[in-house]
C-alpha cells in the first residue's frame, strides 16, 4: 500500500511546494505535505474512512528525509490508535493485537498496509482541520508559523 496524498492537499500547498527548490524557501518533497496532514490528523486523533485520495501515490516507501523516523511514525500511529480506542496500557494482549494490526517490523516503513491505509486517513482528516483553521500559504517561513501556533493553541485538535 502507498502514501498517498489526499485531494484537497496539493492546492493547498502549491505556493509552497516546488520540487527543485534551488533557493531553499519551498517544500521539496510531496511526502512533506502529506506529513504536515498526517501529524495534524494524529494530534486530532481523527481520520476519514471515506477520504478521497489522489490517484497516483507519492510513495511506497519514506523517503531518505524520513527513513530515520519511521519508527517514530509507527509508534506514533500505535499511540494515537491506542489512546483513540481507549486501550490501557496494561492490556498486553490488546496492546498485541493492535500492533499486529498495523505495525510490520520487517516492512521498508514498518507498517503493513493497513498500517499505511490508517495513516492515509489521518492524512486526510488533516488536511480537513488544515483548511478549516488557516489560511492557504504564501511563504513557507509563515506557514511553519502558523503551523506551529496552530498546534500550540489547540487549534488542530477543535471539531470541525
């Protein structure tokens, strides 16, 4: 299963985005959009069952800027699944069987499709809340900015 990007993410992005970034001021990987979603729909923990998805994947793998934090990633879909579910961490056997349901140790991301297919829909749910509570972005310095007081404020985590 890829990473794929959900619809509404590239216009979204557009002024931001340029793959060559000769000049150091634009994302130069589609997976940066998708992970700017995907920790957006993770700290909500919320996502969309019924996303609509591009029709061509960005990846089926991290790339190299990602590959250290796969496991990172893994976990943080394990802890947002398990808080989400309400799954004690003293459940040993349900803690089991949620990481058998999406984590695969031996996979190049360390998830397995449904792993992915989660994250996806997290990617989706988050670029929902993302459209709802800022603005499109101009300059790259002012959406981490407001990225990032999007989350310190609580924004990111309010139904939509």
């Amino acid at each position: 299963m890829p990473f794929i990007l959900p619809r509404k993410t590239r216009p979204f992005f557009n002024a931001i985005y340029d793959p060559k970034n000769k000049n150091g001021t634009k994302l130069r990987l589609l997976f940066d959009e998708y992970y700017f979603c995907m920790m957006v729909g993770l700290a909500a923990e919320k996502y969309d069952p019924d996303a609509e998805f591009e029709s061509s994947e960005i990846t089926d793998a991290y790339p190299a800027e990602y590959v250290d934090s796969r496991e990172y990633i893994a976990g943080l879909l394990f802890a947002t699944e398990r808080r989400r579910r309400g799954i004690s961490a003293e459940d040993g056997a349900a803690l089991e069987k949620l990481m058998t349901e999406y984590i695969d140790p031996m996979s190049r991301t360390h998830l397995n499709n449904e792993g992915i297919k989660r994250l996806n829909q997290y990617a989706a749910w988050g670029i929902e809340v993302m459209l709802d509570v800022m603005n499109k972005p101009v300059r790259l310095e002012e959406f981490l900015a407001d990225y990032m007081e999007c989350f310190h404020d609580g924004r990111f985590s309010e139904e939509i």
